[in-house]
C-alpha cells in the first residue's frame, strides 16, 4: 500500500543518500537497506527518522537533511515521496552525482533548497518545469552544475525565490523567465552564462531583488532596469560594461534600499540624483573607473550606513555633507585620486553620536598624511 511505498522509498533515499540511522559509529559501507530494514522493526514509520517530517496522516512533507555529511547519490527513488512540500539537502559538499529528472514527480514540492554541494554535476533537468507548487528554488555552489537554466522554468509561475549562484550554467537567461510573474528575490552570479541580459525581466514586475553578474555582453545597463520601480535591491556584479550612470534614470528606483555595482567599469561620477534615493541604506560601486568628485546630494541620505567607493579614479575634496549620515558604519574611500581636507567636523559627529562601531578608510597615496578619529579607536579614516 500506499506506506509501504513511502517506507521502500525513504529506506533506498536514506541509503542512497548516505544518510546514518542507525548509529554514528556504523560504517558507511554497512549502512544500506537490510540495515534499514533491522532498523524498521524496531522504529517502523520513517517519520521517526531523523531529518524527516510528517503530518498527522503520516505523509512525509519535509526532506531536512542539512549539514549530515551525505556522501551518495539522490536516488531515482526520491520522485516516490510525492507528499514532499520540502527538501533541504544544503552544505553535504561530499553529495555527488546528478539530479534525477524523477524529481519531476514530486507535485507538492514548494521549497526545494540544495546549497554548498559542491560535488553534484549533470544539468538542471527540464522536469524541473513539472514542480508548478515550487515556490523557493535554490542551488547554489554547485561548481559542477552545467548546461543551460531550462526554459520550463518558465511554467513555475509561484516561485517567489530563484537562487542560482556559483554554478557551471552556461547560455543565455531564458526568455520564459518572464512568466514568472511571483517573483520577489532573482540572484544569479559566479557562472558561465553569457547573451545579453533579457529585457523580458522587465516583466517581472514583482521584484525586489535583482542580483547578476556573469561573462554577459552588455555594454550598458541595460535600460529596462531603471523602470522596475518595485526594485529594493539591485546588484551588478562584475558585468564588462563601457557607460556611466549619469542620465539613466537612476531617481526612477525610488524604494532602493541597496545599490551596489561592483567591478563592472562604470565610468564618469556617480550621478547628483543618487541623493533622490532617500531609503538608501548601502552603495558600493567599488573597484569601476569613476572620477570627478563625490556627490554633495550623498547627504541627503540620512539612512546610509554603508558607503563604498573605493578602487576608483574619484577626485576632489571631501564633501562636506558626509557629516549628515549620522547612521554611517562603513566608509571606504580608499584607492582614490582624493585630496587631504578636514575630516575632524565628520569626527565631531561621530563623537556627538557615540558610534563606536564605525570603519573609516579613505587614506590613499594622495593624502599627505594617514589622518585618524580619535572617536574610532583610532581606526583609519
């Protein structure tokens, strides 16, 4: 009957997997399904093993088996465990092999989260299309994870989460993605894929995070990014651009709490209009080729608290309005072309403010002397 296939499945996924339920000092070579079946006589429902959940019909719901040391393989046995809403195979760098297209099978599916397993390879099976329930899809730090992100991605039209960092995957972002109209969190980086990025995004006008950075070809931001005005966090991350962000529509992202663009060659200043962005809490645009002066508009941002610029070709004095971010804790100017002046009105604040917890660095070859704040435990400033 219907528990007898869901304990036949759990035993061969336990074993497969590598998971130990009998004992920590049972070899791994022992563990395998007539140990399990020792076991079943003993503890006869799988949802008294570890790592598993079930409701109160006895129908497994979540697959936790997080940080186990698993060694095996996903066995083509998992598409049985059909009542599944969960699986979280996270941080098992020794789990290797590839991910069966069985996983297909499994309808209920909504969280299905597999990060730091460095060993897994194969591609991401087109049957990942079937997982309509899925609503969080991560597989992060799968460096041997390759081939193309499928485009019956596209037919998950409930996914809120999308995390696909630190892969092998190759080729354009599919076009499909446009469908997924849930969409609140997108990070794709450290990849191989390449095109351009998808003006489809566009759609997706849900989101809130955008994170990217791979060997894309764009040569600009692309524009479509400055009308996605539901955006709070916007990351480029080491894109081969040749443009500024001067006139691009920047003021348009009006709820920004976080805008890094880092490594990706922005040229030019950093734009008067970032100072429109008043929920602004981070910047870094670090290690690009900006010049000219900073901004006087940056203290318009009184939530700032992390301000970097460092690695650029900035210019000029300090503005004085730096001394408005009263929620400032990370200032790195380093690495710039910026003049000496006087920081102490900045100290003051800090002092009048008690921030003890502030790193200050803007000293490059270009001021005379390292210049210190007595108010940072005589951190660099």
């Amino acid at each position: 009957d219907s528990m007898d296939i869901q304990w036949y499945a759990t035993s061969m996924v336990y074993v497969k997997l590598g998971m130990k339920v009998l004992s920590s000092d049972l070899p791994e070579q022992e563990v395998d399904y007539w140990s399990l079946n020792s076991y079943n006589t003993t503890n006869p429902s799988p949802c008294n093993w570890p790592g598993l959940t079930c409701d109160e019909y006895g129908k497994s719901r979540l697959l936790d088996m997080k940080n186990q040391g698993l060694w095996g393989t996903i066995p083509i046995e998992i598409g049985l465990l059909s009542d599944l809403k969960r699986i979280d195979l996270s941080d098992n760098p020794r789990l290797k092999g590839s991910i069966p297209t069985e996983i297909g099978l499994l309808s209920n599916l909504e969280h299905w989260i597999m990060t730091n397993c460095g060993a897994i390879q194969g591609v991401i099976p087109s049957e990942v299309g079937l997982l309509t329930s899925l609503v969080d899809f991560g597989l992060n730090r799968a460096v041997h994870l390759e081939g193309t992100i499928p485009s019956e991605i596209g037919n998950l039209r409930n996914l809120v989460t999308v995390s696909l960092d630190g892969n092998s995957i190759s080729g354009a972002l599919p076009t499909e993605m446009a469908n997924l109209q849930s969409l609140k969190f997108l990070s794709i980086v450290d990849n191989l894929l390449s095109g351009t990025i998808t003006t489809t995004l566009v759609e997706l006008t849900n989101l809130e995070a955008m994170i990217l950075g791979d060997k894309f070809e764009d040569e600009t931001i692309p524009s479509f990014l400055w009308t996605m005005t539901s955006l709070t966090s916007l990351y480029l991350i080491e894109l081969k651009l040749q443009s500024s962000l001067d006139g691009v529509g920047l003021a348009n992202l009006s709820r920004l709490e976080s805008f890094v663009v880092l490594g990706s060659n922005i040229q030019e200043a950093l734009p008067s209009e970032i100072g429109l962005l008043t929920h602004l809490e981070d910047i870094d645009v670090s290690q690009n080729q900006m010049s000219k002066s900073i901004p006087s508009e940056i203290g318009l941002l009184s939530h700032l608290t992390s301000l970097n610029l460092f690695s650029n070709f900035l210019e000029g004095q300090l503005p004085t309005e730096l001394i408005k971010l009263t929620n400032l804790t990370t200032l790195n100017l380093s690495s710039n072309r910026l003049e000496g002046g006087d920081l102490e009105p900045l100290c003051q604040v800090l002092r009048e403010h008690d921030i003890t917890n502030t790193n200050f660095l803007v000293y490059n070859e270009h001021f005379p002397d390292q210049i210190q704040c007595s108010c940072c435990h005589d951190q660099n400033v």
